[in-house]
C-alpha cells in the first residue's frame, strides 16, 4: 500500500491504457509493403510499441535515426498511423472500470504520453471511457519528453497535486525514470509493452502490477 495519500494518478497512454499495437503494427506492414516486404506478425511488433516510430522502424525495417532515411521513413509510417488510430485499438480490459473508480472515489487522474498531440487527441477523445482525464500531457506539449520530469511536473502543476502524493503508471522503463525523477510514487503496468530492455522488476518501480485493477487495491478503493 502506498505511504502517503495519492491526490493523483498519472498514466502512460500505449501500452498502459491503451492496446494500439494493431494499428501500429498495421502501420508498419503497409510501410514494409511499399519496400516489397511481407507482413510482419503482431507478436514480433508488440513489444517495441512503447518506445514509438524510432523502435517501431529499428524492428519493422532495421533503420536506426542515425540513418539518412530514418526521417523520411518515420513521417511516411506516421501518415499510415494516423489514417488508422482507433481502427483495432482497445483499451485494456479493466481499464475502464478503473477510471471510473478512480472518478467516483474523487481521485483525480490524466495521461502523460510521448505520443505527439495529433494522434494523442483524438485518440482520447475517441474513447469514452477516457473522457474524464483531467489533464493530457502530449511529447510535444513541453520542451522536454520523458524520460525527462518535465511532462509529469507539468501534469501535476495543471492538476494543483504535489508530486509526493501522484502515482505515475507506465509500461515502460523510461516511465519509471521520469516518475522517480519527479517525485512521483511510480507503478510499473506488466501487462503492457515493457519494450526490449531490463527485465521490468529493475526498473526501480515502487510497485509492479500484473493487472489494472490492482491498483484499486493499492489505493484501497478496491
């Protein structure tokens, strides 16, 4: 259980929230298609998701953004995802039924994502069961991304929490860094993307949780 009150929660938006690998993945297939390559499974896609068009181009193509096509291929796989974001995308299951604890027990909650605004937005505003996120901090929302703090200050400030008394929650390593250099209680979502470094139990986070829901128990909501 968490030491102190929570004022807050904070989520990743991919890979904690949202299951948008499908789409990613379809993304990706249609950018390979262009090159004469065949489709590349789910499976072998999903666990580099979380760390966006920089991992999703490294697996899907082997181009690394030292490589001179890296930007050109990266607007071109951008363009395939935003004709489809919401296509086969789903919120994890007991997602919603989270929030809206979280909502009723008067706990407030928002999502800091590296996802630039354009697809973040609409993303958001597509998903009922995310319409009561009281902040959304975008990649491009403040000078610096995660795993820089910035973007979790920046959610708490809009938010009047203190840092000491939010949760950050997040699939990814470089969530759990921008947590604990925020000051943030940090929960590292195992049933998300955890990408292809460390071992999640490294990471340094307060608490791994194998499913949504216990988080509910951690706050005692549940």
């Amino acid at each position: 259980m968490p030491h102190l009150a929570i004022d807050a929660v904070l989520f990743d938006l991919d890979g904690t929230l949202l299951d948008s690998a499908p789409d990613l993945t379809h993304a990706m297939n249609r950018l390979r298609q262009e090159h004469g390559l065949p489709a590349l499974p789910l499976a072998t896609l999903r666990p580099v998701v979380g760390t966006g068009a920089r991992g999703m181009l490294a697996v899907g193509l082997g181009v690394t953004p030292q490589e001179a096509e890296f930007e050109s291929l990266r607007v071109r796989f951008l363009s395939f995802y935003a004709e489809q974001l919401l296509g086969e995308s789903t919120l994890f299951a007991q997602v919603p039924g989270v929030l809206a604890e979280l909502q009723r027990a008067g706990v407030a909650w928002g999502i800091v994502t590296n996802k630039a605004t354009r697809f973040a937005e609409p993303i958001v505003r597509g998903l009922a069961a995310l319409a009561g996120a009281q902040v959304l901090v975008c990649g491009d929302t403040t000078a610096q991304s995660k795993p820089h703090p910035e973007p979790l200050l920046h959610a708490c400030r809009v938010l009047g929490v203190a840092p000491e008394r939010t949760v950050y929650v997040g699939d990814d390593e470089r969530d759990i860094v921008a947590g604990r250099a925020a000051g943030t209680h940090t929960i590292a979502a195992a049933w998300g993307y955890l990408g292809q470094g460390e071992p999640v139990a490294t990471w340094g986070a307060d608490v791994v949780h194998e499913h949504p829901h216990q988080l509910l128990n951690w706050l005692n909501l549940a």
